[in-house]
C-alpha cells in the first residue's frame, strides 16, 4: 500500500522511494562511521614493528640539561620519546605514544605525563597509568646524561 502524505515516516514506506530513503541514510551512517575511523587512525602514529604499540625511537637525540628543570619534561615528537626530569634531577624518557590509541603525548604537568585525546595521564618518574582509559604503561625508553646534555637512545 502506498501512501502520498509526505510527513509519513520514509521507513515505514514500503515503497520504492522508501527503501532508497532508508538505504541511503544506511550507507550515509556507514561512510561516516568509516571516514571517522580513517581520521583518527591518519593522526595516531603508528605502532613499532613487533610492538603493540610504538616504544618511542631514540637515536642519540640530544636535549640540553638545561632546557629540562627539575620537575618537568619535554615530548620529542619526531622520536616519539618524551623526556623527564624528577625532583632529585634524575632524567627519565618513555615512549611518547599513548598505549590507548597511539596518540602523542603532549607536556608534561605536575608530575604528569598528559595524553590529549582522551585524557589518559601517566606517572612522569615511572611512566605508569594514572589515570586512565590507557590500558599499559609508557615503555621506557634509553637516556643517559652525557656532561650537560640528556643523550636519548
């Protein structure tokens, strides 16, 4: 049966037109879905070879001592590390790349290791969750002080 009142709901159409209206609004949901998806993926890094997620790189990139104060750090985007610095000036680095969906880290702040996309924070002395959706710690990464530079890798 067909009916001409269009304020008719367009799924309860059993008609031709009806079925393109739904079909269409189906395939428009799914390509949206899909293109959300693919953005998010396009801005996370990608994970390391043989690694859930990425360990941060590391190839001897130097950070000056002093542009690392006692109680901060600094993210390293191109080597996905991030830099820390406790309170007793011990130097620490982990893998900048959060382990709930891969996105950079963004700062360190008041001991914290900052993730930006959904707000997972992580210890900056220990690199554990604490606070989450991030499921695993940051893994550490190599750093050694070298006079007044901190050597990554």
């Amino acid at each position: 049966m067909t009916t001409s009142d269009p304020t008719a709901d367009p799924r309860a159409d059993p008609t031709r037109r009806g079925l393109l209206t739904t079909g269409a609004a189906a395939v428009a949901a799914v390509t949206g879905f899909v293109a959300m998806r693919a953005w998010d993926d396009d801005r996370a890094p990608e994970a390391g070879a043989g690694s859930e997620y990425a360990s941060g790189g590391g190839d001897g990139t130097v950070v000056a001592l002093s542009d690392l104060p006692a109680g901060t750090g600094v993210v390293l985007q191109a080597e996905q590390v991030v830099v820390t610095r406790d309170e007793q000036g011990e130097v620490r680095a982990f893998s900048a790349v959060c382990t709930h969906q891969r996105c950079l880290v963004s700062g360190v702040v008041d001991g914290g290791i900052s993730c930006p996309c959904h707000g997972s924070v992580f210890d900056a002395v220990t690199g554990a969750v604490v606070r989450g959706p991030a499921p695993a710690p940051l893994p550490p990464v190599p750093v050694s002080v070298d006079g007044d530079d901190v050597v990554v890798g």
